[in-house]
C-alpha cells in the first residue's frame, strides 16, 4: 500500500490517500486539543497508544457484528480505512451525566441515566459543535432518515458492546462520541475509538482515565491513556 499525499489535517490525525481509490491512511497525532481548538497540546506518545486503543476496539466491534471504516493497522501511528465520505453528525452516548448534558441541564456528575442516551452535534468548529435535533438533521440535509436510524441503532449497540468491552478491565463507559461516514453505499463506523472520544472512570477508585484529565489540567494524561491500553492488552491478549 503507498502512501501519498495529505488529503485532510484534522486537529489530532491526518488522512493521506493511497494507491487506492477507495482506501486511506489515517495517522494519528500527539497534539491534543480541547475547546475546538483553544486550548492546545503536543503529549508524547498520544498518537501511538491511541492508534493501539483504536486497532482493538475497530477490530472487537467488527468481530460483533459492526461494521468499521477500519482495514488493519500499518504502522504505530498509521492504520488503514476505506474512504468515507464523512457525515457531519457527531452521535454521543451517554450512559451517565457528565461534561455538556451536566451543564446544560444541571444534573450532577456521576449520576446514572436510566437509559442510554443518544444526543447529536453537527461538527463544526466554528460554531462549537452545537447540539441539534433529528429536524435538523433533516432539514439540512446532512443525513437521511434512514441514514440517522441506522447510526442511532449503531451507536446503542457500540454502546452495549463498548459497556461490556471496559467492564470487563474496570472501567466504566459513561459517555463517548461517534463519528459516521458513508463507503460504496453503506454507512460504516469511522474516526476513532479513543480516551480522547470516550470519558472511563475507573470502577473502583472513580478516577478519571480520559481526556478530562487534559481538558480540566488534571495531569497525567498520557499515563491514564496508557493505563487504558494497559489493561485492554492484559485482558484481551492483543497488541
Ligand atoms: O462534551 P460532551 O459532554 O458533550 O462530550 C460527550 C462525549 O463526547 C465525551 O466523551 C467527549 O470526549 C466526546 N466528544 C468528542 N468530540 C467532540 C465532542 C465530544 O469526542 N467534539
């Protein structure tokens, strides 16, 4: 597989185009971002764990039935996916109240969500990401109906599997963010799967093993990614 040029610079990885029309290669950053940008980052490794974290999650999730973007990993920063044309609907799932919904609707942090909760963003810098509803969707026209359904359905069962995937080393999944794209007709999973994406709280002790860590300068950010990835090798025996 060749690489060649860059196609797209995103804040944390970069999409360069293969000999492939239908694949690319996307390489993950150290730069961390949080606040669309404001605040700014370089943390050694971050690209290399994340790229770790991903490959095993893409791999988990198409192993259950859901179908990803992701093709095999390349090299430590550098995994190879089919091109999509990206749909600019973030989808979160939040399994407890934390970051925006605890603000926006003063629930406090911690507090469980009787059911899994599916929010959407349309993904634009510059208007922050504001939250939106179906109509919007919709009426803008940045996915279909069927195309909403089928990443609301998806994003519930990432969410199951997910929840189970991160029980199982003593973490628990409160919320994270997906990102979908469309390939040859379908809608497949895309972006990344990533403590920069997702918020862990230890089971145990509650501590904070995400990028809050980063956006609150708790410290320790790549060490919590790492410890992420730590117990995901020890428990699923991949690297
Ligand atoms: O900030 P908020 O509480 O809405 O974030 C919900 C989840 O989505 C968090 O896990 C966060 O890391 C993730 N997210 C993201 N990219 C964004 C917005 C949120 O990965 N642009």
């Amino acid at each position: 597989m060749e690489k060649r040029e860059k196609l797209y610079e995103g804040k944390a990885k970069i999409i360069y185009t293969t000999d492939s029309d239908n694949l690319v290669i996307q390489y993950f950053k150290d730069d961390t971002t949080a606040f669309d940008g404001a605040k700014k980052e370089v943390l050694e490794d971050k690209g290399v764990i994340n790229c770790s974290i991903s490959t095993i999650i893409f791999e988990y999730l198409e192993k259950h039935g859901i179908k990803t973007h992701f093709v095999e990993r390349l090299s430590p920063r550098e995994m190879l996916v089919k091109k999509c044309e990206i749909i600019p609907v973030e989808v979160v799932v939040r399994n407890v109240a934390a970051g925006s919904f605890s603000r926006r609707y003063g629930v406090k942090e911690g507090t469980p969500l009787k059911e899994p909760l599916v929010e959407y963003f349309y993904k634009n810098d510059e208007l922050h990401d504001p939250m939106v509803c179906p109509n919007h969707v919709y009426m803008f026209g940045w996915a279909t109906r069927e195309e909403l359904g089928f990443m609301t359905k998806t994003a519930l069962e990432v969410s199951e599997l997910l929840k189970k995937f991160f029980d199982e080393i003593d973490i628990q999944l409160v919320d994270f963010k997906l990102e979908f794209g469309r390939h040859n007709g379908e809608i497949l999973l895309a972006d990344e799967i990533t403590p920069d994406a997702c918020r862990l709280w230890d089971k145990s002790s509650g501590e904070v093993l995400d990028k809050d860590r980063f956006r609150k300068d708790m410290g320790k950010v790549v060490e919590s990614y790492k410890e992420v990835y730590r117990r995901i090798v020890e428990r699923y025996e991949k690297v």
